[in-house]
C-alpha cells in the first residue's frame, strides 16, 4: 500500500507518499481500506518532531478516517467486511489502509457519506469527552469556543446548541463568525479587535461563561479564569498560544471554579473505547435527525497532503480538510 511518510521532520514538504508494508490486524483490531482521512494540528505537530505516536501505534499522521471495513482480527464480532465504518485513530489515517482497535471503529452515521465521515471522530471525541463527560455542559447554560470556526469549534457550536447550551465563539474574520452563525452561535467575538472577557460578561449580563473549550493554552489562561461564571468549567485541549501560563488561584476559589486539561491521542484504549461508545449512543442520533453534520472546507488527494498541511498552518480553512485516498 501507500501512505504519507516523514522521513524526517520538518515543513510540509517533510510529507512523502510512499509505498510501505500492509499492516495486519492482531486480536481485536480491524483492518479498514481508508477513503478518506482529516487533517488535525496534532498531524501538524507529529511532522514538525514535536508529537510522537503513542508506543506501538502506527508512524503514519492521521488519527482519524472513514472507509470499509477489509478483514477482521482474532476476536473481532459485531463488525462485517465491506461495512461502511469510520474510526478514531491512534496515527495512520494518511495510508490506502490502517489498522483499527475494534473499539474504536464507528460505523458511518446516517445521512452522511462515506468521506465526509472522516471529518468526525477526532473532533466528535474531543468534544463529546470534554464538553460534555469532563466538563458537563448542561442546556441552558453559556459554552465560550475558542476557535469557533476550527474543526473542533464547528463540531461544539452544534452539539452545544443541540443539547439546548448558548454558545459564544471566538474568530479572527467576519467570515469565519458568519459561518459559526450559521451553525448556531450566539454570541459573535472578533478576537483581533474585541475583548472576549468582556463580550461574554455582556452577554451573560455578568456572569461569564459556565463552560469554556480553549486550544490556546498558556495565552489565553488568566483571561478564561476571568471570563469564567461561578462554578464554571475551563477544559484545555491545545497550546497554540503557548505551554506555560500563570493561574491566578484566588479567582479560582473565588469562583468555585475548574481548569481541566486532556489530550486524547495518548489514553488507554479502554478510555477510547468508553468515548466511542459514549459518541455512538448520545451524538450519532443526532445525524439521523438532522441536527448536527460534518463541516468540510475542502477535499484533496492524500498525496497532496503537504497542501492540506500548508492550509490548516494558515488557518485558511472552516471546518475540516479532508485528504482522500486513491
């Protein structure tokens, strides 16, 4: 088979579409002929030499696809060859076929195709453990998105506002904000030339955000604790603006609040297992009616990833880029 190599780090350039060993699948995996795969800033990360697989994961970017299912491993029931599926990935998706814990496969949900689902399970994981497992969103209260028009961000705005939450973003065009209202968003932020603290303040008449999904990092740190309502919940999932940040601990008393950080690539499998379960029972309903659907900028053959790579960089992009098989 073929699939996107880094013989060593760098730019996109670094991305080299070679031909490599078909992988085989153990106990308990699933081998899928990949459609189509996304590309994440963890992909990004892995390129530059700064976010290595997890041990025995595959060394190919990629932690999420859709495609068919082509064999099953020792101990694999439930699933058929030829299935429609999609899955969440430890590294692998950029290859013509990836091996896949069992646990970790979705099939595609209904009223979306067969690549468009590539776009979900990374971002549909990420949110659905954050936002609603660690963080709890509950309907009726604010969600604040950093991001809004990401990947992630255009996978929260809906699910927040499906689960009957008010959702304020953050973006840096008004096109961008124009699509995160479209998709449902309340309360429109330009962070170049508006303070978010305050526009969150304004728009819950003081009391600030109950939930906050931040990729910032260390740059947004002290100002999400001040945007933060009483008992609110700030969930760190990036560190685009930085690694290290200093946290003002008497406003997090004051506030009776909570700074949670996760990352998803690195869990155990039964962790990944219990969020893809959680996803398949509480979000994938949510296709079926109509509610919620993947976002896609723009699709390009996955040979050409170093382009797909160059464009999520630029922050060019709403929603996903997906990169599509041969």
């Amino acid at each position: 088979m073929h699939a996107i190599t880094i013989p060593e780090p760098g730019g996109p350039e670094s991305l080299v579409w070679a031909e490599v060993p078909d992988p085989q699948p153990g106990e308990g995996e699933v081998l899928v002929e990949v459609a189509a795969s996304a590309v994440n800033r963890a992909d990004i990360m892995q390129r530059q030499g700064f976010y290595d697989p997890p041990p025995g994961a595959s060394p190919y970017p990629g932690l999420e696809c859709s495609g068919r299912v082509a064999a099953l491993g020792p101990g694999v029931s439930g699933w058929a060859v030829g299935e429609e599926v999609c899955a969440l990935l430890s590294g692998g998706g950029y290859a013509e076929k990836v091996v896949v814990p069992a646990g970790q496969l979705l099939p595609v949900p209904q009223g979306v195709d067969l690549k468009g689902a590539a776009a979900l399970p990374e971002v549909v994981c990420t949110v659905w453990s954050n936002v609603f497992m660690v963080a709890h969103l509950r309907p009726g209260e604010t969600l604040l998105v950093h991001g809004g028009s990401s990947g992630i961000g255009t996978m929260a705005i809906q699910l927040a506002k499906a689960v009957g939450a008010k959702v304020a973003v953050t973006a840096g065009t008004k096109e961008k904000l124009e699509r995160c209202a479209e998709l449902g968003a309340d309360v429109l932020i330009n962070y170049r030339d508006q303070d978010f603290v305050a526009e969150v303040k304004d728009a819950t008449g003081g009391a600030g955000a109950d939930v906050i999904l931040d990729n910032m990092g260390a740059k947004y740190l002290d100002r999400n604790v001040q945007a933060l309502a009483v008992n609110g919940r700030l969930a760190i999932i990036g560190m685009q603006g930085g690694r290290k940040g200093e946290l003002n601990i008497g406003t997090l008393l004051a506030k009776r609040a909570a700074v949670s950080a996760t990352s998803l690539r690195a869990r155990p499998l039964e962790e990944k297992t219990a969020i893809v379960a959680a996803v398949r029972e509480h979000v994938w309903p949510l296709f079926a009616g109509g509610h919620v659907r993947p976002v896609v900028d723009r699709e390009m053959p996955m040979s050409e990833a170093a382009e797909g790579h160059r464009v999520v960089e630029e922050s060019g992009h709403i929603g996903k880029v997906l990169l599509v098989a041969p």
